[in-house]
C-alpha cells in the first residue's frame, strides 16, 4: 500500500484481511516499528515523511470502515482520527430503449451523478 492512497474497504473485505493489511503497511510505515523489525532496510527512507495509514469506506462500507478504526483504537492502542464526507460518483444506467446499430440491437445506456457518503479513518503511529 502506498501512503498517499488509502485502503480501500469493500462490501466483500474480510474484516481480519483488513486488519492484516493494515498491520503490513503500519510495519513498514511507522518508523518504531521500522526500527526494531529492520533497521538497515534502505527502502524504508522513501517513507520517512509519513505520519498515518489512510482508510477510506464507501456507502454500506462505512460501519466495517468504523470498526476497523475502532479496533486499533481501542485495542492496539492508536490514535484514530475519523472524518466524512459525500464524492459524487457516476453511475451508467439502463434507459430501457433499444437502438439498432451494425452490429445488432443494444439497449440505450446513460450516465448519472449521484452524491456517495464515505468515510476516512487515519491510523496515526505511535
């Protein structure tokens, strides 16, 4: 995982695999952490300048997305840091009409906006 972009949480994200990723990203992150798994890895430099592990759910997500945040709260220890907001997102919908082209008929598709919650928890390291 790269520290710019969050883990995504899906509807289908078992919540232990979660955990599991998240553990991978703050051990190769968190610069304690660093220092007592491997201090001589030189790659670990390149992401000396970041303070958090990002994790984003969307819509149903979202209650998966808070417990993981929760978790480490509560029973790692972490400081968690949860905020919200709305990301318009396009959705391609069925107009029910049928077109002819050249290659046969095909139903008329169109595209839609509709405004999407989500919610963004950072995992900051010890």
């Amino acid at each position: 995982m790269h520290p710019d972009r969050p883990l995504l949480i899906k509807s289908t994200t078992p919540f232990i695999s979660a955990l599991k990723h998240i553990d991978r990203s703050l051990e190769k992150l968190d610069p304690l952490l660093r220092r007592i798994t491997n201090p001589a890895r030189p790659s670990y430099n390149e992401f000396k300048d970041y303070k958090y592990v990002l994790v984003k759910g969307m819509g149903k997500c979202i209650p998966k997305t808070i417990s993981i945040a929760l978790y480490y709260r509560t029973k790692r220890g972490y400081r968690v840091d949860i905020s919200t907001g709305t990301d318009q997102v396009l959705d391609t919908v069925e107009t029910g009409e049928v077109i002819e082209t050249r290659e046969g008929p095909e139903k008329q598709m169109k595209h839609q906006k509709r405004d999407a919650s989500y919610v963004v928890a950072k995992i900051w390291f010890k």
